[in-house]
C-alpha cells in the first residue's frame, strides 16, 4: 500500500509541475490579447497572407509583429552603434572637443545601415548607375 501512495504523490507532483511550467505561456498569451504592437495587425496579416500563410489566431499575429518589431529594433540599435563608432572616429581625428558629443543628432545612413544587416545576414549593394 505503501508503494501505490508514494507513486500517486510522485504523479500528483509531476501533474503540478506541468502546469506550472505551462502557466507563463497561457499568461503571455493572454497578455497578447490587449497589446497593440508598432506593426499593426493589418500589416503583418496581409504580409503572412502574401507569403502563403492564413493566420486565424489574432494572438499568433500579435506574436510574429512582436518578433519583427524586436527584429527592427536589434538592426537599428546596431546601425546606430556603427554610427557611433563612425563619428567618434571622424571627430577624434579632426577634433578633440567633446563638449557636443551629447547634444549631437545622428541620421541613418546607408553606411551605418548596410554592415548592421550584414550581422544579420541580409546583403545590400548598390546599383551600378544611379539614374
């Protein structure tokens, strides 16, 4: 009797376990339900629908803007690094006042952009003759 009762607590355990790992999934899902990300849910349906890819799940579409917002995100945080780095380099050579350094303005360009997607392994160039 002794051995049936210890696995039933085993197995009640395990039962308790697999709903708490689970329960932070459900809760973020259920998060997603009220979250309006920066790509609207028009936009990204219509992108997934072009590709071939009908979502029903509102909170499944919510989830793909949330992973390309943080997508944007991680390659304009990069560009702005390179920028740095760029202009640090430039004024270090040419000047040595650093009074400016915090009211200063930066702009992406296509030099900052084009290494910052290369991380991700996106390629640009450019076009042979600009019109």
């Amino acid at each position: 009797m002794d051995m049936s009762q210890n696995q039933q607590s085993e197995k009640m355990i395990e039962d308790q376990s697999e709903l708490t790992l689970g329960q932070p999934l459900s809760d973020f899902l259920m998060q997603l339900e009220d979250y309006h990300p920066t790509i609207p849910d028009a936009v990204t349906g219509h992108i997934l629908r072009t590709s071939g890819f009908e979502p029903k799940d509102p909170r499944l579409l919510r989830l793909i803007s949330i992973a390309a917002q943080k997508f944007i995100s991680d390659i304009a945080n990069d560009a702005l690094q390179h920028c740095k780095m760029r202009t640090s380099n430039s004024s270090n050579s040419t000047s040595k006042s650093t009074k400016g350094a915090k009211d200063r303005r930066y702009c992406l360009t296509m030099e900052d952009l084009t290494p910052a997607l290369a991380e991700f392994g996106i390629t640009i160039r450019k076009p042979q003759y600009y019109v």
